[in-house]
C-alpha cells in the first residue's frame, strides 16, 4: 500500500502542487497566489533538497505547504517594500495615457521604492542565495515590464477613450462634416466661421470635458492632445481617410489610434 501511493505520488507530483496552488487562490485571492509562486521559487532555489527527484510524497507537500506559509508570513519589510514598488510601476502604466501626472507620480515611486528596498537587500544582511534569488526576481519582473509596457499603455488610452465616449462622439460629429482645418487650442477656434455659435460652444465645453489641451481637425482625422512638454505629445487619433495609417501609430479601437 505503501509502495502504491508512493509511486502515485511520484507520477501525479505536479497535480498535487497545481492542486495546492489553486486552493490558495481561491482562498486567499490574487495577492497570495503571487507571494505563493515567489515563495516556491525560493525554497526550490534554496532548497532542493525538499523534494528529491522521483520522491514526492505527501508529507513533502504537507511540508511545502508550511514552509510556503511561513515564507509569506514571515517577508521582511525591505522584501514587501520591492514587490509594492513592483507592483506600482505596472499600475503606472494604466495611467499612462489618460492621466499623465498620475502615471509619472507612480512609475518613479515605483521605480524608488524598487532601488532602495532593493539594494536593502543586496547590502543587508543574509545569505549570499537569497540575495541572488531577489536579484533575479528583480531582473523577470524587469523583463515582464518591458514585455508587457505596450499593452498597458495601450490599455489606458482604451479606457480614456471608452470612459468620454458620448463626449468624443459629439465632437466627432461636428468636426467630421467640415472643410478644412480647424483648431480649438484652449477657448480659442481658428476658422470658427465654418461654425455656428453653438457649435463653437459646445467645441469649448467638450475640451474642458476631456481635460485635452488641444483638439485639431484636418482632412485624414481627429487628434486630441492629453499631454504636451516641450517637443513631447501624447494623444489620440480618429481617423476619417479610408487610407491604413502608417507604422508610427498605434490601433486602440475602432478608428482611434495613438
């Protein structure tokens, strides 16, 4: 009997571990299964000898199990300090469109937070393992950001553009139609005679709406600037040519683009 469960163990090792995993989960949320996966790659990485190859048995897992427990109690400060600046630097980039001061208030606290707790660790004191082992957790969560950045920022144009819908919408409406250029660059319009004054009205009101510095319509689409500093613009870009726009913008939704 013992040689039976032995060898199940052996061969549904892996189903166990998911098992477990997937318990903590819906247990204990999103954060813990996190803290959970650092927490495995530590003690494989610290402690190999914890489960021998071809030997995995259930007083193993009921072992891990403490032991994963304990890690996650037991984080020090400096190590909770860097997953929160982790963390923070990916939020960050949800912002990046439609809120340009938040996005920068929280990718450099992030990115702070990351320095110092991080060379907390790599001067403080413990084992010269663990201080590898946060390097490379460092070094993945480095290459995640760059993987993942794109999506993100993209993300938070998706969700300007999605939550000023009805607003981008009636000023769509009224540009689309007209010949020519024509820009509203704070309360002023330039060629507001192919206006009329409601037009120019609700043109006003609509920009101070969407918080944009700047609407300007011209024959191939819309462009609406959220954030301008020296030669640097973000925005977004409804396009009316029936023509692909080229490589140097990005598709959101739709026609919009950035």
């Amino acid at each position: 009997m013992h040689y039976t469960q032995q060898k199940y163990c052996r061969k549904w090792g892996w189903t166990l571990k998911l098992r477990q995993i997937a318990s903590l989960y819906f247990s204990r949320g999103l954060t813990n299964i996190y803290l959970a996966f650092v927490c495995y790659l530590h003690q494989r990485f610290l402690n190999r000898h914890l489960f021998p190859a071809g030997h995995y048995k259930i007083p193993h897992l009921q072992q891990y199990s403490n032991v994963s427990s304990h890690f996650i109690m037991t984080l020090s400060f400096k190590h909770i300090g860097l997953l929160f600046g982790v963390v923070l630097t990916f939020v960050s980039f949800l912002y990046f469109g439609r809120q340009q001061g938040t996005y920068q208030i929280l990718n450099i606290g992030g990115l702070v937070a990351v320095l110092i707790f991080y060379l907390a660790i790599l001067f403080g004191k413990g084992l010269l393992k663990t201080k590898i082992f946060w390097t490379l957790v460092v070094v993945l969560c480095a290459v995640v950001q760059e993987l993942t950045e794109p999506f993100l920022i993209d993300t938070s144009y998706r969700v300007y553009i999605r939550q000023n819908k009805i607003v981008l919408t009636e000023i769509n409406k009224i540009l689309i139609n007209k010949q020519g250029d024509i820009t509203i660059l704070n309360d002023s319009i330039s060629k507001s005679d192919h206006l009329t004054t409601l037009e120019s009205n609700n043109l006003r009101e609509g920009r101070k709406k969407l918080g944009v510095y700047i609407i300007s319509k011209s024959d191939y689409g819309i462009y609406y600037g959220l954030w301008g500093f020296l030669d640097v613009r973000l925005g977004i870009t409804y396009f009316t040519d029936k023509k692909e726009p080229d490589n140097n913008y990005r598709h959101l939704t739709g026609n919009w683009f950035h």
